[in-house]
C-alpha cells in the first residue's frame, strides 16, 4: 500500500509540473493577427499586475506588436516611453513562404518582476525568482525558450 501511495504521488507532481505543450504549438503557427491577440490575453492574465489591452501595430516588415498597458496608465504616459518599456508587449514575426498572413511567436517582453509569473506559467514551473537569464529546452518536442535580460526589460523568446 505505502508504494502504492509513493507511485501515486510521484505521479501527481509530475502531471503538476507538466508543460503545456499545446501553448507551445499554438505559438509555433498563429494564423491571424485576430488569433495573436486571443494568445497575448492568455500570457497577459499571467502578468504581475493587471495590464489591459492597448493596441495591434503590423509594421511594414510583417512584424505584428500586440501591447498591453498596466490599468490606469495614462495615453500620455504610454506615448511617453520611447518603446513601451513599462508595457508587456508581444512580437510575432511573419513566417516566411507562407502564402497566407500566418505568424511565428518572436518574444514577449515587460519588466522582470512583471515578466516572470507569466515564464513560471507557461515555460518552466519550476523556475525560481533570481534575475538571471533562464533556458526550457526539450530537443524531442523541438521546443527552446528563453527568459532573458535585453536592458530595461526582461524578454521570453526563442
């Protein structure tokens, strides 16, 4: 009985600690910028704080940018910052050949503290807060991410 209840549990933490890797998968491949923006607001309920929905940019490049500001922020404070540093902001760039307008996951960036709830969510469980860059990899699933300082944000990419 007592291995019984061992296996059991060991069985539990481990689906606990589980990745989700249809999160993965619907990063990979976003068909519309419409399917981007359901995916930010997934990773955005994560966020530290509560942050709401700012604005899509497509770029002339086909970068997309779907920006999340912290609630209350005032339009003249956003417009203010010289690349949304106190925003979450996602980038997807476009997929290349794709005869339709489809779009690979490229970053999310915003700041550490704000950041990292959304990388211990969704890309390592297990991650502690320490402000030093962090990797996930699993080679057979052919998934890498990130979680890295790139100057007054933190970023989560490929």
């Amino acid at each position: 009985m007592k291995k019984v209840l061992i296996i059991l549990f060991t069985a539990l933490c481990t689906l606990a600690n589980a990745q989700d890797y249809t999160f993965f998968e619907k990063l990979k491949t976003v068909e519309t910028p419409e399917d981007a923006e359901v995916l930010v607001a997934k990773m955005a309920a994560q966020l530290k704080g509560k942050f709401v929905y700012y604005k899509t940019k497509q770029f002339d490049n086909g970068l997309l940018r779907i920006v999340y500001t912290p609630e209350g922020m005032a339009e003249e404070a956003v417009k203010a910052q010289s690349d949304y540093e106190d925003c979450f902001v996602a980038d997807f760039k476009p997929v290349p050949a794709s005869t339709d307008k489809a779009y690979n996951f490229d970053k999310a960036r915003a700041k550490y503290e704000t950041l990292f709830p959304l990388w211990q969510k969704f890309f390592k469980p297990d991650a502690t807060p320490d402000n030093k860059t962090q990797r996930f990899s699993n080679p057979e699933k052919n998934v890498l991410f990130s979680f890295i300082n790139i100057g007054e944000v933190w970023a989560i990419g490929r």
